[in-house]
C-alpha cells in the first residue's frame, strides 16, 4: 500500500499546485500572489520544485497530447492558457471532429467520383459539424472550494499519480484511499484527467468509481467521458459507456450518438460500418434527434465506398438515410442521387419504379445524369433485361465524350448476350477494343460466357486462345465457361483436354475438378474418377463440396460398388451435405442391405485437427459469442475482403468446419463463394473455448496457452492474425492481459524461438526478426496452405495480392516495448 505521508508535500501547496497543474508555462511572478496568504516563503520555494518535478515527470509521456483547453465548455470554470504545444498524429481525430469547418462553409457532399468506379474509398469522410451539439453541463466543486484541507491535498496528490500508472497500480492505489473517497471526490479525479487530455486514466477511475457501494449514476460525468473517449477513436469504451447510459434508463445526449457514430466510421474495423448504422438509427428513433448534414453524409458515403457486392445489403440504410435528408429540409447533393442508384443496380431484383423515381426527383432537381448514372442505368438494365432503355441510355453514354468505362462494354455484351445475340455482343467487345485501345480481364470472361452458353464453339475457342495469350489472369472462370461447353454438348475428350491446360497455366478450383470428375463419371471411367476425388480430398486449396460427394457417390451407386457408396454417405453426412433425391432411394437400399437401424452419422465433437486450428485462430483474433447462461456459444469466422490469403484461408476454414456451420452459411449448391463471415450454429461444445478465451464476453488469454502452442496452433494463428513486413520479418496479432501475453512470449521461447514485442493500444504485435524468422517458418511450414506458403515465407519480396497492415513501422527495438498513445490500434478489432 502506498502511504500518503510519503509522497505529499506540505498542505498550503497542493491546493494551489494543481489549479495550475495543467499549465504548460507559468510565469512565476504570477503564480505565487494566487498562494494562500497563510503560505511562507519556504512554502512557496516548495509549491514551485512540486510544480517543476510533476512538469518533468509527465512531460516525457502526455505533453504532446494537450490539445484546446477543456475550458471552452460550461463545465470547466478553471481559466485555461490559450496556446499549447503542438498536437501530435494520436489527437488529430479530436482536431478534425471539433475544428473542421461545417456543411455550408466547404461546400458539402462528397465530390466527383471516378470514372472507372464512382465509389472508390478514401481516407477522409465528408465535414461533420461538431458545433452546438447539445450535451448536460457537470456541475462540480473545484478543489479550492473544499472545506477540509487534507481532503485537498489528498486528492491533489492522487491527480499527479493516477495518470502516471498503468491500470493495476491505479486500481491499488485507489484502493488504499478507499476509506474516505467519495463520489463527489472521484468525480473530480475523473474531470482533472479529462482536462489534462488523460482520457483514458479518467475512464479507469469512472470504472472504478462504478464498483463503488456509494456510486450514484451521474448522466453529465458519463456523457463528458463517452464524448471525450469517441474523440480518441476508442469506439469500444465510448460505447461501453453509451450502453450503461442506456441501462440506467437514459437516453444519451445528442453530442454523444454523434460522436460514437464518428468513432465508428473512422474504425478500419470490420463490423464497424453496422454498429454506425445502428448507432444512427438509435439517434433518430430513440433520441428523437435530427442528426447533421454531415454526419448524413458521412455515413452514406461510408456506405457507398464499400464494393458493390457488400455494399448491397445496406440499400434500406441507404434509403433511410435519404429519406431522413429530405424530411429534415436539406438539400440533397447530386453524388446521394447517384450512389443510391448505383445501390439499386446491384440487388438482385432491380426496383425499375424506384431507380425512374430518383432520376425523375434529379431532373427536377436541375442535376444532370452523370457518366457514374448512366453507368448504374446500364447494369440494371443488365440484370432486368430492358434492351430500349439500355440502348437509350447507351447513346447518352456516347454523347458525353471522353473515356467510356470497360464496365458499360462488358454491360451491354450482356444485355444482348440475355436476349440471344451473341454477334452483337462480340461487335461490342471488339467496338471496345478499338475504343479502349487494351483489354482487361472482365471483357473476355463476359464475351466468352456469352459465346459458350450460345454453343458458339469456334468463337469460343479463339476468343479464349486470345485471353490465354494476352498474359491476362485470371482465366480459371472462362475455363469453366468453356469446360461447361464440352460437357453439354458431349465433348468429354475436350473437356479433358481443357482440364489438362487450366492444370499447366493455373491453380484449379473445386468448380473446375468437379466438371471433369462429372464428365469421367458420366463416360464411366470410375477409376480415374477416384483418383481425381481423392485429390480433391487431400488437396485443401481444393476441397470437395456437396456436388462432387453426388458425383461420385452416383458412380459408385451405378457401378454397384456399395461399400465405397457407403463411405461417400458417411463423408456427407458428417459434412451434412444434402444427398440428391434421385440418390436417396439407391443408397437407402444399399445401407438396409449392411445395417439394421439407418441412422445418419451427426458430428458431435471436434477433430483433433479441429481443435488446434481454433485454438490458432482464436489467438489470432477469432471472436466467440454467448447467451445469456453461457449455454450455448457461436464461433464467429471474419476475414479480410481485401487479402489475398485470407481469400484461401476461408474456404480452407468453411470447408473444414462445413458440418458446424449454420445452414445459412453453407454451400451446397457447387458455389465457390463463400463468404467473407460466417458462423457455426449455437452449440454447448464450444463453451471450453468461450471460458477459456472468452470469459464474460472478454477476449482474454487462457493460463494453460503454453500447453496447447503447437506448431499447427501457431501455423493458424499466422495464416489469420499474422503478417510478414515489407524486410521479411514476421509479426504476430495478439490482445489480451500482460499476464498472458508473457506466458506467450515465454512459451516461444521454450522453443527456442527468439522473438519481441511491441505494444499498440490494446493490441501486442510479437515479432520474429531476421533469422528468428526463419525458425519460426520452419516451425510451421508443414501446416501452411500450399498456395498461401509464397505470400508468407520469411524473407524476399512481399507478392502484389498479398495485403499487409502498417505495420512496418514499428520499432522492436527492446524486448517489450509499450506505446500506450498508439492510435492507429488503439480499438482495433478483428483483422
């Protein structure tokens, strides 16, 4: 325990110390007349050594972060110097909320689009006007307006220690004063730190005020906190003060839904994007607010930067955030009009009066249809089949001049490709040949898609003897086109052929194995057929799915060979994979003939396989969700969108974890797409995992991690939460406590793998540098994914689809090194 008596200095000084404590320079001959008159020289002489030893003490870690004094608003009475030192790169979020002009002073909205996608991301969102946001006033005794002295001094004292300890040592000594600490008391320690921009200090005292049996909900402390935090970008703890504030029966104030919604559009955090949405429609519905221009626009624009498969999904978003511009009275800016139509062109059942309504209201509007509309009109129209309007809107496209996206070609092949003219669509791919000047990869795999499904073989052929040529990649889909092709009409020696060169020039898909393994059943070559099957087994790049277990489990049927059937059944059951209906009556034959009681084998517990890549994953960053009693857990599966490891990895995992995936997230049907999220049905089985890594809904590291990091634990956690730098080195995602990071690191070197780490916010990065490295890639080498070794293996060039974090600027100078104002990882989530 930590004694008062021996760290405070006298009582006359701390009073007046720690009103000044926040001055970044003080001129002397204006300090001491504010002593108390009761102070001696001597006193004074010791006021202004406390006053030079805390400068010093905190210089080093927090000067950089005093940003405007808090003074500006009501609650602050303290008079606050006017000029600071300069902001550094962590607090520039909280410049660009409080000092970017508003909607009418820059203009507003979002600014031309590119012509080749009218949406492309970028780094700054539109202005969000964060003036005369309503907010409560906190109204609370400064320190010289105590009564008792010690209590001054005491919580002076506490004010210059707090911010200097990490969590634990805090919560100690708050501990030790617990005895005569009071709400009003702690209120104070939470708004000093506040004041001298040590947000997150505040938070850890708030948090420890709330465990305290005198607590008392203060809605004005919550809201300042959660304000101040939201500005930091640390979204998770403004809104875990935001939820509490709901808890108590509250509603947060308008200052507080818009910040947490800022917060969450600045995240690169996948989930982020929804928890806004969220957060904004709350604003609205449960608030009763009407949010600013800019955060409509913000918001909207984060929608339409997503790509258009994503984005999609958040059409009624979209529309709600319109419909709130127009009933509010603002004046719709012409990129709102043009990125909900560009929303509408993706659904899979286009809404034709909706699309027409907008245009009609942008005519109206005097806003002309840009390049990005009509461009939005062709691919509905692709979709809908409406070849008038297409040509209409076509002509539109000619007349405007300048460069015509590849997008509108490759729209209006399909559009003629969909009423049966093949020709019409090749005039067009070759009108944009001559237009263009070069081709890319979309163009050829559309004309020849066409070209095939017309059975226009001899175009076929030599449009894709061209595509192979080019050096263009990828060509696996139009392999598929044209194998497709083969197999339909019967040409099973082309589709052979075929097969034999996307082998020489690519890596196959499952999609394309699983025609040649139709084909070699369909002529009855059954043994080459098991050959190619079980080199889709034992190949994870490739896998089997529910279309090749029929596949040959038909040939096997046919060929009467019923103890392999057998085995196929027992494969598809455990993948619970559906059996074709056709098959159902043969194999229910064949299994009466061996088995008394028909009984469809059900997964009931994990591999050890299974095991120890969750284990890899969940170190890497795999989130687990409970109910309520912490009965039943789902495993929730994210990957990054713009990877190209993570691309493999996901079918490598969804395959893998095919028999405990929610019927939502599978894909019986031959699709290769799986999805960038799912999740596995609720189950008990997961709960050693969730109370392991996941304890009260806390991702935390188990005590017994150094028991279960074998090398195929480590090989996963690489593949999903591990990166390699631009020099070659490799890096590894952690969070969790320090206690567990520490089992970690000691664990790895029990291996003999040397390693540092480096601290980010709340997330540690463990680095295997030069030959280190090495070992550690030795390590795991064995269980890396084939196609995913070249973008991890240690050393030489980082390869063009591989994406990596910044990450390369971390210094791992030291052993453990910290760097508690790193912004950039200060909430990061999933990667």
């Amino acid at each position: 325990m930590l004694l008062l008596s021996s760290r405070a200095p006298p009582e006359p000084d701390f009073s007046t110390s720690l009103l000044l404590l926040t001055l970044p320079s003080s001129n002397p001959k204006t300090l001491l007349p504010s002593l108390p008159m009761r102070a001696s020289h001597f006193s004074s002489l010791l006021f202004l050594r406390s006053l030079a030893l805390t400068h010093r003490r905190h210089a080093s870690c927090f000067s950089h972060r005093f940003v405007r004094p808090i003074s500006t608003s009501p609650l602050f009475c303290v008079t606050m110097p006017r000029q600071f030192p300069s902001v550094s790169s962590s607090s520039t979020f909280v410049e660009h909320l409080e000092n970017e002009p508003t909607e009418e002073e820059d203009g507003g909205g979002f600014g031309s689009f590119p012509e080749s996608d009218p949406f492309d991301s970028e780094e700054k969102f539109s202005s969000v006007d964060m003036k005369h946001l309503s907010a409560p006033v906190l109204e609370m005794k400064e320190l010289d307006e105590l009564p008792e002295q010690w209590r001054r001094s005491k919580l002076a004292w506490l004010c210059k220690e707090l911010p200097a300890h990490k969590t634990g040592t805090l919560v100690r000594i708050l501990n030790a004063q617990k005895k005569w600490l009071t709400q009003e008391d702690t209120t104070y320690l939470a708004v000093h730190c506040m004041r001298i921009r040590e947000n997150e200090t505040g938070f850890k005292v708030y948090k420890w005020m709330m465990q305290q049996h005198w607590y008392r909900f203060d809605f004005a402390l919550a809201t300042k906190l959660a304000d101040y935090m939201g500005k930091e970008r640390k979204f998770s703890k403004c809104r875990e003060i935001f939820d509490d504030i709901i808890k108590q029966g509250r509603v947060p104030s308008e200052s507080t839904f818009h910040i947490l919604v800022v917060a969450y559009l600045s995240a690169p955090v996948q989930g982020c994007l929804e928890e806004a949405c969220s957060i904004y429609n709350r604003m609205i519905q449960l608030g009763g607010y009407q949010p600013r221009l800019g955060l409509h626009n913000s918001l909207f624009k984060s929608i339409v930067n997503k790509p258009g498969s994503s984005a999609k999904h958040y059409l009624k978003q979209a529309e709600f955030i319109f419909h709130n511009l127009v009933t509010t009275g603002f004046e719709v800016h012409k990129d709102i009009y043009a990125g909900l139509i560009w929303l509408h062109s993706y659904q899979d059942t286009i809404d034709k009066e909706r699309i027409t309504a907008l245009r009609k209201e942008m005519h109206q509007a005097g806003i002309e249809e840009g390049r990005e509309v009509l461009v939005s009109i062709l691919r509905a129209c692709s979709k809908d089949g409406d070849v008038e309007e297409a040509e209409k809107t076509w002509s539109k496209v000619l007349n405007l001049g300048g460069a015509i996206p590849s997008q509108a070609f490759v729209y209006m092949m399909e559009i003629y490709g969909n009423i049966g003219d093949p020709t019409e669509s090749l005039n067009i791919f070759r009108e944009m040949k001559e237009h263009l000047g070069s081709n890319n990869v979309a163009p050829y795999h559309k004309i020849i898609e066409i070209l095939c499904k017309a059975q226009e073989i001899e175009l076929a052929e030599s449009l894709m003897t061209e595509f192979m040529g080019s050096g263009l990649k990828p060509v696996v889909p139009s392999f598929i086109y044209i194998m497709n092709m083969y197999y339909n009409l019967g040409f099973h020696d082309k589709v052979e052929l075929a097969f034999t060169q996307c082998l020489e020039r690519c890596q196959p898909s499952c999609t394309v194995y699983s025609i040649y393994l139709d084909s070699l059943v369909k002529v009855g070559n059954l043994g080459k057929a098991e050959e190619i099957f079980c080199e889709m087994q034992n190949d994870v790049a490739i896998g089997v799915n529910a279309r090749s277990c029929n596949t040959i489990l038909c040939g096997y049927l046919s060929s009467g060979d019923h103890v392999k059937a057998e085995k196929i059944y027992d494969l598809m059951c455990q993948k619970k994979y559906d059996i074709e209906s056709s098959l159902m009556e043969k194999i229910d034959f064949v299994l009466s003939l061996t088995r008394k009681n028909i009984k469809r084998p059900v997964s009931i517990k994990l591999s050890k396989e299974q095991r120890e890549i969750l284990v890899g994953l969940l170190l890497g960053g795999l989130q687990i969700d409970s109910d309520e009693d912490r009965k039943n857990h789902i495993i929730r599966f994210e990957f990054r969108e713009n990877s190209g490891p993570h691309y493999l990895l996901k079918r490598h995992i969804h395959y893998l974890y095919h028999e405990w995936l929610h019927p939502s997230c599978q894909t019986n049907n031959g699709n290769e797409d799986v999805p960038y999220r799912f999740v596995t049905i609720s189950h008990s089985y997961f709960g050693f995992y969730a109370d392991q890594f996941w304890p009260k809904g806390r991702r935390t590291i188990p005590n017994l991690i150094h028991r279960w990091l074998s090398p195929c634990v480590l090989a996963y956690w690489y593949m999903y939460g591990g990166h390699r730098t631009s020099s070659g080195d490799i890096v590894l995602k952690l969070k969790g406590n320090e206690d567990g990071v520490e089992k970690v690191i000691k664990s790895l070197k029990a291996r003999s793998l040397e390693c540092r780490v480096k601290r980010k916010g709340s997330v540690y990065w463990i680095g295997f540098l030069g030959s280190n490295s090495t070992w550690f890639w030795k390590l795991v080498e064995p269980y890396i994914l084939e196609d995913m070794k070249d973008s991890l293996r240690p050393g030489g060039e980082i390869s063009s689809n591989t994406t990596t974090l910044q990450i390369e600027d971390m210094s791992f100078r030291s052993s453990c090194h910290s760097d508690e104002n790193g912004s950039d990882f200060s909430d990061g989530g999933n990667i």
